[in-house]
C-alpha cells in the first residue's frame, strides 16, 4: 500500500496548489491499489465536494488566469503550462492577448475567482467564446461551473500519470 507521504507527493497537485484534498483523501481511507485514475479521481473528488465553500473558493483561486501574468512570467505549475500551450494560449496574438486580460479582469472582478475551464482539447477560440459567454453568468452558476471544472482538470491530470481502470 503506498504510503501517506508518497500518496500526498504524488497527488497533492492534482487539485491546483491544494494538497489538503490529497492528505483528506488518504486519512479517509478512501485510497485502494491498485491506484488508478478512476479511483484516485473518486477519493480526491469526495474530499473536494466535501469541503467547505471557503476551502472550494481556495482551490479555484489557487487556479492560474488564462494566458495571464503567470504564464508571460513564467510562474505556472508544470501542469497548467502544459495544458495551457496544448490550447495555444501562450501564442496569442497581441490582440487576443488583450481580449484574455481584460476578461480576466473583468471575471475576477465579478466572481471573486478566476475563470476556470478544461482546455484540453480545445482551442483559442473555444476557449474564448466560452470566456465570453460565461462571463455573463450568475456567481453560484459559475462558482458551480468552475467546481465542476476543477474536477475535470484533475482526472485530465490523473489519466496522464495513472492507468484509467
């Protein structure tokens, strides 16, 4: 059985700078081997879904902007790097680029947190036009929407280093 310490290491980061989730899932005893993503994705999703409103608002803050200062300073976890150029976004032009800060902006603003979507599998444009129509969108639907999304962010990320079933 892997141990706390390893578990924790290994999967602290699956949910964005929130090991808490991680070191829950393992004190639970919700972790079995053989690992799989599937399984890891429950045990770490349960402890998400059970947390506090302030503890899920952590989580979706510790989340990057979209192509925002983080990405142009280069300060963005491996993995968020990673998916990020996967949909283009660290070549934007300058245009878009601005597009992308000033709905940044504008979406913290209103949310309190920053825009949170899989982009595994999307482009730009997907990114964007999604940007835009949920920008429009009530707090709680997107507090919803952006939960929602981490949880997809983090399978996304457990399929890449574990096997599916």
């Amino acid at each position: 059985m892997i141990d706390r310490a390893e578990f924790i290491s290994r999967f602290g980061g699956v949910f964005e700078h929130s090991p808490f989730i991680a070191e829950r899932a393992y004190d639970a005893g919700n972790v079995s081997e053989p690992l799989t993503a599937g399984g890891v994705h429950a045990a770490l999703s349960a402890q998400f879904r059970a947390a506090s409103h302030e503890e899920k608002l952590g989580v979706l803050r510790a989340h990057p902007d979209l192509a925002g200062k983080l990405a142009i300073a280069g300060g963005l976890t491996e993995d968020s790097r990673k998916e990020q150029a996967g949909a283009g976004l660290d070549r934007l032009s300058p245009d878009e680029h601005t597009r992308f800060t000033e709905l940044n902006a504008a979406y913290v603003e209103k949310n309190g947190f920053p825009f949170i979507i899989a982009v595994k599998g999307l482009s730009k444009d997907d990114i964007l036009r999604a940007f835009e129509t949920r920008i429009d969108h009530s707090v709680q639907d997107e507090f919803e929407t952006a939960t929602d999304q981490v949880e997809k962010i983090a399978l996304l990320r457990l399929n890449a280093i574990l096997p599916e079933n």
